[in-house]
C-alpha cells in the first residue's frame, strides 16, 4: 500500500513560526551551518523541531528529496549534519542507491543524528515519485563497484539482510549484546543521563519514561561495531530493580571520522529541541581556541548582558515582588536569557554577523526592561 508523505500525521511545533526552510535558489551557506532532513521524514513534529532550531540559531535547513539524495547532494563538505526522522528509503532510481548514499555520507567523514522510529531503518521502502513510497520487495540485483572497498563489502551484505546489516554498518547495533530491549516495562523506569557525558547540555540527571505513546524500547549496543569504531554512552533506561536496560542515547565515531548520533525516537519527541540543538552544536560549534577575535569580543558582550539580566531580577525579586505582580518583568527577563543563549551558540557556529545583530537588539531590550524596573523600584519608594 503506498505511503504519502503529505498525509502523514502533522503535528503542531511548540516552538514559534518556522522560517528556516530555504529554497533551492536561495545562496549556499557554509556547510557547517547547512542542516539536511532525509527523506522520507515520517515524523513531523523531529522535522519541525529542526527547522525552529535553523530559525533560531540562523542554520539552513534543507529538506532532501529523494533524487536530491541520491543525486550526490547529500555531502559532508554541503551538509555538516543529516538527520534521520523516520523511514528506510532503499531505493530511488535502482535498488539500494538510498542506501549507498547515506552510507557514504558517513563514510567521508558525515554526521548523522538517527532520531527516528522505534528501530530506526526497520522497513526498507522504495519511492514512487510524487511524494509517495512503497514497501520495497527488492534487494540489489548484484553488487555495483564502487571505489571504496568498505562501500563495496557493506551493500553485499546489505544484499544478503537489507535492515540489520544497514544498521550494524552505520555503527547501530539496535538492542544488541548486552541489552535488553521491551514492548513494555514490567517495572517502573527512568532515564539516567551518564555522569559526566558533555554532549547533551540541557538535559537533567534522569527522565521520566514515557506513560503514552509508542513504548517499545530499542536499546543500542555498544558492542558488535565497525572495526575502529567507538561508543560513547550518553543516556541509559534503568529499573527500579537496578536492572540496566542499555543505551537510549549514543555517540558512535566511526574509524574515518563519521559519527552516528543514536537517539531513541520517544525522548526526542518529549524534548526535541533540546537534544537536537546540542547535536547540530556537537557537529558546528568551533572550539575557543578557533574562534576569531571578533567572535570572542561578542562572547564576552554575551557574559555582560547576562550579569545585567541577572542584577534586574535581583532588583526585581527584592523590590518589585513584594509590592506587586512581577510576572511581567520576570518574563521579560526569561525572554532575555532565552535570546542570549539563542546569541551565544550562534556565535559557536561562526555566524558572528547574526550574532552581533541579536546582541545589539537584546542589549537595547534590556536596557529599556531596566529603565522600566528603576522606574518602578522609585515609583514604589516614593510611596
């Protein structure tokens, strides 16, 4: 039965007007400020978290079509990140080219941030054209040649097992040794962050499991990889027996420098935002010691508004708060916050144009907030 990506299910964004889908026409971006969404994109709502985080933090967001795919678009030097929301697509023009290109694309050095689907890659499709795709029931007739011996050996085992062999090459050993992946929990469950794992910095120490929705858990194993690969372990799902069920969120760095970024589908649906902002920032975000004078300037501009932030709620909780509602300026405050940390990881990315231009904004709103809340402050003195 055909599958229409236009009837799929839409879910509402959470996170304001998405303004960050560029047309084919519009000037190139560098590439680490290039974001590619992969077909098929069976979720919406992962799909249009990554567009509110192009939006905020001034990335181009492309959604790939299918010959765009496999057409040789989908590049580590044209996308710094692909992200997989759902869906196998295995063939475009001839069986298993999807494949191919996105192996590829890992390949040479590409990040890709797997955030779909309970078993991500599960069921290969086929495109129809127009926006549609079918189960596919083909297999690579024979094995192409490719200048890649790596490339060459994973598609024939791909012929031989189109779904676990695709994962296993990408680095993905999806509820493998030493997990133990459920339909359901039999015991109450929570998600514990790993100590001291840096890559998620907005996550709390442990997470709720989800009480709805699709609750099959699907661990990934750090073991069985690609030679030279490694696993890092950001998030694990433990019992209230202390029983561990494995991995719901990794990091795997492939022996030529792609990376594989593992997230089970349910948290990114819970936090989308969130964990996807820290993996575009994992693969964008230049280190301090590469950043231009210039960048290192706005940061420091960053810091100083944040302290002016911080002294206006002070003022505001001491003064303000104990005569009347400060729910106002409280949220004027939140807003200014949000914009710096929207500022400072623009910065990261090196978009320092962008950057300056909220900054010199922000700093015009906080010193109107202050003026506000001085006013106030006096106004309630003087009674």
């Amino acid at each position: 039965m055909a599958t229409n990506r236009t009837a799929m299910p839409q879910f509402l964004c959470a996170f304001g007007v998405l303004l960050a889908v560029v047309s084919p026409g519009c000037r190139m971006r560098p590439a680490r400020m290039r974001v590619a969404l992969i077909p098929p994109q069976n979720d919406a709502a992962i799909a249009d978290n990554a567009r509110a985080i192009g939006d905020r933090l001034g990335l181009q967001i492309d959604s790939l079509d299918p010959e765009s795919m496999v057409g040789g678009k989908l590049r580590p030097d044209r996308y710094c990140v692909a992200v997989y929301t759902g869906g196998y697509l295995f063939k475009v023009r001839r069986p298993g080219d999807a494949t191919e290109a996105l192996l590829r694309y890992v390949k040479d050095g590409g990040f890709l941030v797997v955030c779909g689907g309970v078993w991500p890659f599960y069921q290969p499709f086929d495109y129809a054209g127009s926006g549609t795709y079918t189960p596919s029931t083909e297999r690579p007739a024979r094995v192409p040649k490719f200048d890649d011996p790596w490339l060459e050996k994973q598609m024939a085992d791909i012929r031989r097992s189109n779904t676990l062999q695709f994962n296993t090459a990408l680095g993905l050993n999806i509820s493998g040794p030493g997990t133990t992946g459920f339909e359901k929990p039999s015991e109450p469950v929570t998600f514990h962050t790993e100590p001291g794992q840096k890559i998620f910095r907005n996550l709390p120490k442990t997470l709720p499991f989800p009480s709805s929705g699709d609750r099959r858990f699907r661990p990934v194993s750090g073991k069985g990889l690609p030679a030279g690969a490694t696993f890092t372990p950001i998030m694990r799902l433990k019992g209230k027996s202390g029983t561990d069920y494995g991995p719901a969120a990794a990091l795997i760095k492939q022996e030529n420098g792609g990376q594989v970024l593992y997230v089970w589908a349910p948290i990114v649906r819970e936090r989308g935002e969130a964990i996807l902002r820290d993996a575009v920032l994992l693969a964008t975000a230049r280190p301090s010691a590469a950043m231009s004078d210039d960048a290192k300037l706005l940061m420091e501009r960053v810091k100083v508004l944040k302290e002016g932030v911080r002294s206006c709620r002070e003022r505001i909780r001491t003064v303000v708060a104990p005569r009347i509602s400060p729910h106002y300026f409280l949220r004027q405050c939140d807003g200014a916050e949000a914009a710096l940390i929207d500022a400072n990881d623009t910065v990261r990315i090196g978009n320092p144009k962008l950057a300056r231009k909220r900054i010199d904004q922000i700093e015009r709103d906080i010193a109107i907030l202050e003026r506000r809340v001085r006013a106030v402050s006096q106004g309630i003195k003087a009674k």
